[in-house]
C-alpha cells in the first residue's frame, strides 16, 4: 500500500507523462535551448516541470522545491522539499531515444522518504519509500546479487563534451574496462539508479551530477537492498555530485577500481 503521498506523486507524475508522450511523438515541432555547452533544455521540460509543481502544490501546498528547471523554490512547510527533474535524459529524448525519466523525490527534515522514477516510453514505474521497499510497476525490485566485479554489468555515465573531470572519467573508463564485463553509457542517470535497484545493472558510477538527477534514485537502490556512496569515500552523493551505487558485496571492489584510476 502505497502512502497518500506517493500516490499524489504517481497521480502526477502519470499526468504529466502524457504531454510527454505527445511532445516525443512531435520532436521536430519541439523549441529546444542550449543552457551550457552540452545542455540543453527543451520546451517540454520547461512544462512539466511547471505542471509538476502546480500539480503537487494544490496537495502539499506549502512544501518547498528543488527543480532542475526552476531551481530553489522555497515553501511555508520547514520540513518537507519536492526534488524534481522533469525529463532526465533530455538529450535522448531530443534524439528520440527512449531512454528518459521524470523523477521526483520527497524529503522530510532532509530525508529521502518517496521517490518515483517513470519512463513515460516503456511505462515502467519505479518507486519506494523509506521503509517500504521498492517496486517496478508494482514487482518488489531487488538489487542484484553478484559478488565479484569480474561478473558485473555497470552503467557509467561519461561527461559531455567540454564536461568536467574528462581525464578522470578515462582512467575511470580504462580501469573498469580491465575488470567489469560490460559498461553502458545511458543518458540517464535516474534511471541507470532504477536500474541498479531492479537488477539489471550491477553498479552505476556517475560524477558532477546533480541532486535532482539522483535524489529519486538514491531511495530506490536503498529500498532495493542496494547502497550509494561518493566513489572517493563515505560522504554523501547528495552532497558531493558523485554517486556509486550497487550491493554490499560490489561497494569496496568498485571502490577499489576507482582508486586506482585516481593514482594513474
Ligand atoms: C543528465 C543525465 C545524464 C548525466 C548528465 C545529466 P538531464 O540530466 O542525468 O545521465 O550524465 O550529467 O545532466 O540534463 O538530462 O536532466
């Protein structure tokens, strides 16, 4: 049973996928703007990001914001905040690759408590809350089990062009390389964390993100039986940007691997 809250967030997030749905149908009619080199915003993510917040002020009125589009939004209620990334993965979308997310997550007194990540595309699902475990379209997710990084497949999200940390993000690369079976490049770092928490992918590593882009995330892969670190020590990715995340027996390989990279 899923608490009121989390179903004002699916409610809203399921309204708001289908301007998505119809906006992906329509990709050359879409206004798309450059933020940065390599970051782009779309007219459909300035949209839900505004529906987003209309949609869940007029339940939780008071609650503050965090919003890829909007950033601070700040609310009368000192202790809950809506994190919010109205479509990540904005250049796949654009390129009309199906790999894209809207994703939300609730904090309380500065604890993830609800989350919700949904590819509008494939219509999955994926959402948690603390305590309560996490769930694919209504199938408990657990994180993957296998205990030596030899085995793993690992999603690992390299930076755009001009980005930052490039040469880390190649010694990074080159050592995983010589030890993971495979490595995947998404463009989507909330849902390479879905992933994680599903089983699919053994580990996600990502650097100089944002807490919109895994704030959602971070409680799946919890909720999951999975953990999240800073790849360089124990702080927390919300506070850092950078994010591993995978089981208990992978965490101090994958930590290994990278420290080797940070010596080359
Ligand atoms: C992007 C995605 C991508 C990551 C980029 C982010 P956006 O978010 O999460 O996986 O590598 O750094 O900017 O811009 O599509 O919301």
């Amino acid at each position: 049973m899923s608490s009121p809250v989390l179903t004002v967030m699916t409610a809203a997030v399921r309204k708001a996928a289908r301007s998505l749905q119809r906006d992906y149908g329509e990709l050359a009619n879409l206004q798309v703007s450059q933020k940065a080199p390599g970051d782009y915003v779309t007219a459909a993510d300035q949209r839900v990001d505004k529906f987003l917040r209309e949609e869940l002020a007029k339940v939780r009125p008071g609650y503050a914001f965090l919003t890829e589009e909007t950033g601070v939004v700040p609310g009368t209620d000192p202790e809950h905040r809506f994190i919010i990334d109205p479509i990540d993965g904005t250049m796949n979308f654009m390129h009309s690759v199906p790999f894209f997310a809207i994703t939300i997550a609730l904090e309380r007194k500065g604890e993830l408590v609800a989350a919700i990540t949904y590819n509008p595309i494939t219509d999955e699902m994926y959402s948690a809350e603390k305590g309560g475990g996490a769930f694919l379209n209504n199938k408990r997710m657990r994180v993957a089990q296998r205990r030596d990084i030899h085995d793993t497949l690992v999603s690992y999200e390299m930076p755009h062009r001009g980005g930052k940390d490039l040469p880390l993000s190649r010694a990074e690369l080159s050592v995983l390389q010589g030890r993971v079976v495979g490595i995947r490049g998404t463009g989507s770092a909330a849902l390479s964390l879905a992933y994680v928490a599903a089983g699919r992918f053994d580990a996600m590593v990502c650097r100089n993100i944002n807490q919109w882009d895994i704030a959602a995330g971070i409680l799946l892969v919890k909720e999951a039986g999975g953990f999240t670190s800073d790849p360089d020590g124990d702080k927390n990715p919300m506070d850092t940007g950078n994010i591993l995340a995978t089981n208990a027996d992978l965490l101090p390989q994958f930590k290994d691997a990278l420290s080797k990279a940070r010596e080359t």
